[in-house]
C-alpha cells in the first residue's frame, strides 16, 4: 500500500509541535516543549489493526513517545529504520503484553 505525504504538524496533544521530521509519508516524528511521539496521517490511522489506533496516551493518530510510540512503528516498520525493531518489541511487551504476539506476527519475528 502506498501512503501520501502530509503536510509538517505544527500542533499535537502535547502542545506546539518545535521539531518534526519526516519518517515516511505520512508518519511524523515530533518533539515539543515537554513531550512529543509519532504522528500518523488518518490514512495511515486506518491502515493499523483497530485495536491499536488509540491508548490511554495517545489519540488521533497521536501516539506518545514512551509507551505507545512502537505501536505504529510495528505496523510500518518495512518503511521506517530498522534499529529501531527490536527495541519497538520491546516496549510492546513492557507497555502492551496484550499486542505482543500481534506485534511479532508483523514485525515477522518468531518468538
């Protein structure tokens, strides 16, 4: 599936959007005075299993740095830097045991 870029967000659940880079289009990485995570565009919003679209921390396609930011890096991993797999699995397993098996399956890694 391919993706289309968004434009850079300037805001976030975590307030004004200081840094982003682009991770693929898409998907952004921002930082903010005081926190920061992965944006991901709608179209990619839909694209994750159901189950993982939202947290406790993370909404509209908002996914905070901490806990949930490996959720759609998982998902989107093929497109994305590959040292970034392992310690996304992880975080899975420390922050979301329950999407742990899901997260192996996709990332195509035997337990």
């Amino acid at each position: 599936m391919t993706f289309n870029r968004t434009p850079r967000p300037y805001s976030s659940q975590w307030g004004s959007v200081q840094h982003a880079d682009e991770m693929a289009p898409g998907i952004w990485h921002v930082s903010t005075a005081g926190h920061g995570g992965i944006v991901v565009s709608g179209e990619r919003l839909v694209a994750m299993p159901w189950e993982w679209r939202e947290t406790r921390y993370s909404v509209r396609g908002e996914f905070e740095e901490d806990c949930d930011w490996a959720l759609p890096y998982i998902v989107f991993h093929r497109e994305l830097d590959p040292k970034h797999l392992a310690s996304a699995l992880r975080t899975i397993e420390a922050f979301h045991p329950d999407k742990l098996e899901l997260a192996r399956e996709l990332a195509g890694v035997i337990a």
